[in-house]
DNA sequence: ACCTGAACACCGTTCAAGT
DNA sequence: ACCTGAACACCGTTCAAGT
C-alpha cells in the first residue's frame, strides 16, 4: 500500500494545526478558515483535525493564546515599587504591538482569558505587579481589567480600519465636523497611533493621581 | 389563488427585518442569525431578504446602527466651554448602557463607524462638543477615538464573560494571583463596573490635566 | 416590485472503516 | 492512535418563475 489511512507518523500534531491556522488568518483573515481549507493547507482531509481538537472554535483559541504568548511581562517581575507606571506603560505596548501584528484574531483574543492560558498568564502578571507595587487588591484588578479594555479597544475598534474608502459615504451635510481628511488611510493610522498614546498617557496620568492619595491618606 | 409569489402589501421592509434581527440577536447570540431562521421569524421564506438587503452583514451593521441611534448625544448641543468633562462622562455613561442593554451584537458594532450613519453622527457629535469647549482639532479626534477605544474594549473584552465556570482551569498553582473569587458571577460584574468607573475617571483627569497645560500655555 | 422553490457551492461535525 | 471518504444538517446567495 501506498496509501494508508494512519501513517506510521502522525501528520498533524497540535502546533502544525495552531501556526497554519495562525498563518491563514493573518493572510486571508477569520472567515477564510474553515476546517476544510485549514486541513488543505496541512495536506489532509477536513475531519482529521478532530482528532486534534474538538472544535474548530479550539483552534481559534489556541492561535490566540499564541499571540498573548508573545505579549512581554518582564516588566512586572521583581518590581520597583515607585516604577508601577512604567511597567504598565512598557507592557501596553508590548500588547499593542503583539495585537497589531496579528489583527484578524483580536476578535477572539478579545472574548476574555477564558481558558487560555497565556491569556490568564497576563492577567496574573499584571495583578502581580500592581499588587507588588503597592496597589490595593481591589484596585490591582480593576487596573488589569481597565488596561484591557482601553488596549483591545484600540486594536478592535481601531478608527484606521473603521471608515470606508468612499467619499459619498460621508456627506458633510450630514456630518458637519467630519473632515474628508478622515478618509486617508495615512491619516486614519496616524489618528489611531495619536489616540493611543493620548489615552495611555490620560491613564496613566489618572491612575497617578489615585495613587497619590493612596500614600499620603 | 389564496397563496400568491407577490402579495398586494409588501410583507417585509427594512425597519421589520432590523428589529426581527435585533431581537434574535439579543435573544440567542449572534451566531444564531441565518438567514433562513430569520426570515422564518419573519414568515416569509430566505431568499426575500435579498430584495431588502444587499447581504446578511449588512442587515447585522443595521442592527448596530440601531444600538448607535440610541447613544444620549445631546450634552455635546450648545455646550458649556468648561463642562466638556461633564459631557464626556455623561456620554461615556449613556453609550455604555446602550452596548450592556444588546451585547451580542457589540463585535458588528465595535468594527468601526464604516457606513453606519448613527455611529457617524456620534462621533461627528463628539468631535464637535470637543472642539466648541476649546479643544484642538486634532485633539478632538483623538478623543473621540480614545473615549470610543476604552467604552468598546469595556464590552467587548467584559471580564464578566471572559471567565469560565469551571475552578479547574484556574490552578493557583499555574496563576498564584488569581484567586478563586475570580469565578463567581457577581464578582465579575463588580470589577467590570469598578473597572469602568475606574478607568474613566483616570482618563478624564489625565484628559484635564493636558487640557489646563493648553490653557495656560 | 416582491415573494417563491430549486439549486450551487460551501460550511462544522460525526462516524464507520481502514491501518 | 490517527487518517479517510461518506454523510448529515446546516449555511449565504443566485436565479428563473410566478403574480
């Protein structure tokens, strides 16, 4: 036989599935996966991969927690105490940039940490490091969940990928402030980048002010 | 004939199929919307949606538009130079609620204004509320976005749903931060409500802190 | 103009059969 | 254990046919 149903190797493993699928949705996007390209792209047929995972979902999940894998958290080892803002700084970056590499997946990394390990690993550094710096408990989850939402947004809701490249979509009798300048592709990622660091920094500034009267109560 | 291919009064227009896939999408999520269970909601069979829309996505971005309608805008109307604080906090509020009241469809709605003339309209609102109290243009915009990054990231990556229900995924071991209080339902509300509260107020006191360096510049 | 059923090219997933 | 093809119950969308 030339053919046979089970090699004496197995074809697929678990981290073959993970990076095609990661490859694919970066070229092509989410709603190019299906389990019979996917399969196509590993040279097997489409069933093959349940016997890896149990759903497709699954894999989803695992593309993203490899991107979370990929985000830095040194920042929040042995911390400076007085240094708690520069982590939080450095580390929103590192996430930014981790997400930006990856945009197509953002959707599912955004579904929360659920079951995904690297993803939780995030959460606990952060906590971690708040925690060590000072921070009450209380408050050390909340900096981690608000950090979350304002970086996921930035990458989910991102103004560069919002507006459409068609003039007559926005009349400026209908929106009297909104510029045609909004419909350049250079401008819009300008406008992202702008409103990262200007919400980062507002945060961070905010978060300072609380943590000033933490001390001195 | 009692049963006819056209009847005299159309039996679908936008306004039913929006609120028909409105109500579906809020009642089982929106991966519960085909086009087939939607026209059967509608008693009329699948194809008869494509004589109302171009495709399926676009009826999912008429649904968002719809949540976008019902954001509170009027604090941005004739507005007081030194309340631009009042009137973020206010709007931040109202659009919040609007995404807590529909979440299922918060991933269509945090894509980006696009085409959506009611997600236009909000962001027209705040950049004009912004730029009347004295912000600059550039400024405005970034605000806009930045506001629209953390309220978006705040319901989209809901700490409330990221968790799962289940105590085995979450070895302290694995995360020796993250304790079990994590898990329980009514604790993930708290830190999303706390988070919220806690971020935005951070934002507008850093946001003010840049706004008095521009005055007195 | 607006609805219908039939059809096309897909899906995710299950399962018995192969080695 | 791990792969296969066949099958099931779905999809979104097109289109000719009806009124």
């Amino acid at each position: 036989m030339w053919r046979m149903a089970r090699p004496r190797k197995p074809l697929l493993s678990r981290d073959r599935i993970v990076s095609a699928a990661g490859a694919l949705v970066d070229a092509e996007g989410l709603e190019a996966v299906s389990t019979r390209r996917l399969a196509a792209a590993l040279g097997v047929s489409g069933p093959s991969l349940y016997n890896h995972f149990r759903t497709k979902d699954q894999i989803l999940e695992a593309v993203a927690d490899a991107v979370s894998a990929r985000v830095d958290l040194t920042m929040f080892e042995d911390p400076d105490p007085r240094d708690w803002r520069t982590a939080l700084a450095d580390w929103a970056h590192s996430y930014r940039d981790a997400l930006a590499d990856h945009p197509h997946i953002v959707p599912v990394l955004a579904r929360g940490p659920g079951r995904r390990p690297a993803g939780l690993r995030v959460a606990d550094a952060v906590y971690g490091g708040m925690t060590a710096a000072g921070w009450p408990p209380a408050q050390a989850t909340r900096i981690g969940a608000l950090m979350r939402y304002f970086i996921l947004g930035s990458a989910v809701a991102s103004f560069a990928r919002g507006f459409v490249d068609d003039e007559a979509a926005y009349d400026p009798a209908d929106y009297p402030h909104l510029g045609q300048a909004h419909l350049l592709a250079e401008r819009q990622r300008e406008v992202d980048e702008g409103a990262f660091e200007t919400g980062l920094t507002a945060l961070l500034d905010g978060l300072a002010l609380q943590y000033e009267a933490l001390r001195t109560r």
